[in-house]
C-alpha cells in the first residue's frame, strides 16, 4: 500500500458499566433520532430490536456504525450482532470485552 | 461544489490501471472527487493513472489488493478509513474472465472468476457500506455486462458472476436506501478496450452490425454514466441499471 497519512485516534477508555449503558441509551436515542424516547426509560434487558422501541433490524446497521466510529469497537457480523443486540446489558458486555488494545484496565 | 455536486468525496475504483476502471475514476476525479486506484497487478500502470489525474490537478492514490483476495481488501479499507476517514462512493468495476464451453470448465476456472467478480464486490461493498452509513451518504455502483442478463456462450462463469453482481446489487439497494446510499449497475456493451482491439476485423465488422449506432463505444462514456450515478442529480434513482451500448441489446 503506497498511501500515506496519520493514524486517527478518537476512542477513549471506558471502564464503567453503569456509565457505558446511560451512554449506549444515548447513542441509540440520538443517532438514531428516537425524539419521542427517554434513555432513561430504555430498559437494560430488553431486546434493543425488533420490539421495545420499534426498531427495525436495518436500523441496526447504524448502530453497529456508531458503534465502531465513537467506541472503537467492531461488531464484525450477523452472529456477533444478534448477541450484542440481545439488550443494552449484553451490549456494554461486549463492548467491555472487546475495547481496543490499550484500552481498559 | 461542481455542478454534480461531489467536490471533497472520496472513492475507490476497483480494476482502475485501465479501461473503464481508468476512465471512471478519471471523470470522478474531474469532479473534485478524490480517487482511490485499485490494482492488482501492474504498479506501473496505476502509477500513470495516477499521475494523468494529479497532472490535472486532481487528488489519486494508488491501492494495491487483488479483490479475490478478501484479507487484501480489508487491508485496503483499513487503510482507506485510517487516510480518509473512509470512502463514499464505491465502484465495483474489477474482473476476471476464464472463457470455456460450460461441459468444459473446471472447478477453478468456475472459482476464480467468481472471486473477483461476485465475492470481491461483495466484500468491498460490505467494507464500504460501513463509512457511507456513518455519513448518511453513499454511492455503490456495479459495472455488470449484458452476459449476466442475457447469457454468453462460452462464458457461463462470467456471466453468473455478473447476474449474481445484478441482484446483490439490487438486495443491497433495498437494504440501505434508508441512509441516503443509491446501489446501481451500469452495463457496458462492446466497449473498445484492448480486448476490442485484438479481435481479427471479421469478428470487428460482425459485431458492429449488431450496434445500431454502428460504432463501439469508449471508456469515457462509460464513466460518463458511473459519474452520473454518483452525482447528487441521481439521488432517487436505486436499484436501476443503466445501460451504455449503443443499443446493442435495448435490455
């Protein structure tokens, strides 16, 4: 590869669960323009598709975007992706499995 | 802003050191796009693609990955995303062909042209759809030929490849159209290319009887359409194939 340019660095460190799932309810509220929902009425163990808040499975693809570009974590496919959607707990699970090298404790 | 409204995007042109790959991203680059060359083989015909684009004052970088190779590819949009942030339009132009009469054609022959035609588009749209989805904007266009719509004989594999590339093309469409990407296919008829121009002139003069604007068409107005579809005067069209063959097939 003969490009050349910078590695950009815009992940951060998260180590606190309760802090990571206000935040993911956030995400989801805002990047998904959810106006009408509160995060804070967005359930920890409810599943984030399909029902609850009326999400369709296309509306995930973005998430799994919003995901990657502002936690440096990737949902790589289908399989990974029904897990880590299961709920907002089993989401902040993966994402605190998976942070980027350097990243966490 | 140019009139197509692309200035600063960013694309990737796969098969881009020559022919329609060449003239795509030549006439992207005309439009303030910045140009990603995919090759897999000659540095230095992508090296000259890039230097004719800089020369006029256009932004070109050459990328090398053979998109039969998946792990090469993701390598490539690695490198895309670290450099540019990633890419907005996407043109899936690169192929191989193996020609034999279908009772003749081996597993491999079958294989390999599937890899680069139908896998390899698969997998860049697959790497690209991410970055257009985080920019609510995006371009997939799929260059395919009349065999993947009509058949060739002779070429079986080539032409599932390109049916194959029609209809993946057409599932992604529906799947994205909801952040602002269009997927479509431009299919090129007998398009005067260095395959073109080895044919022995018998087989010329045959096939130009066949094209009721009684010549064969050029790169450039094969990119003219890619650059079309890319352009913000074809947001609502997705899902479509426009085809540039001098009326060849009327399909």
């Amino acid at each position: 590869m003969i490009l050349r340019c910078e590695t950009r660095q815009n992940e951060e460190t998260i180590l606190d669960r309760n802090e990571l799932k206000l935040r993911l309810k956030r995400l989801l509220v805002d990047g998904l323009k959810l106006e009408s929902v509160d995060p804070n009425d967005i359930q920890d163990a409810e599943p984030i598709f399909v029902e609850g808040l009326g999400l369709d499975s296309i509306d995930a693809l973005e998430l799994v975007v919003l995901v990657e570009e502002q936690l440096g974590v990737v949902i790589p496919d289908e399989e990974v992706g029904k897990l880590a959607f299961a709920s907002i707990n089993a989401l902040a699970d993966y994402i605190l499995a998976n942070q980027p090298a350097g990243a966490g404790a | 802003m140019s009139a197509a409204g692309l200035g600063g995007r960013r694309a990737l042109i796969t098969g881009a050191s020559r022919g329609i790959g060449r003239a795509a991203a030549t006439a992207l680059a005309a439009e303030g796009v910045r140009v990603a060359i995919n090759y897999a083989r000659s540095d230095a015909e992508a090296a000259a693609v890039v230097e004719s684009i800089r020369a006029h004052g256009g932004v070109a970088e050459p990328v090398k990955a053979d998109v039969a190779d998946s792990q090469a590819i993701g390598a490539m949009f690695d490198h895309l995303k670290r450099c540019w942030g990633g890419i907005d339009i996407l043109v899936n132009n690169a192929a191989a062909t193996h020609d034999g009469y279908l009772m003749m054609l081996s597993d491999s022959a079958w294989d390999d042209v599937l890899a680069t035609n139908l896998r390899g588009a698969f997998v860049c749209a697959r790497h690209a759809v991410r970055s257009m989805i985080a920019g609510h904007w995006g371009r997939v266009i799929n260059v395919i030929s009349p065999a993947g719509i009509v058949g060739k004989d002779g070429a079986a594999n080539y032409a599932a490849s390109k049916g194959g590339l029609l209809s993946m093309g057409k599932s992604l469409a529906r799947e994205v159209a909801r952040y602002g990407i269009t997927v479509n296919a431009v299919c090129p008829g007998l398009i005067d290319t260095q395959l073109i121009a080895t044919l022995p002139a018998p087989t010329r003069e045959q096939y130009l009887g066949q094209i009721p604007i009684q010549r064969f068409g050029t790169p450039e107005e094969v990119a003219d359409a890619i650059a079309f579809l890319a352009s913000e005067r074809a947001r609502y069209i997705t899902g479509a194939t426009l085809t540039v063959d001098g009326g060849l097939t009327m399909i």
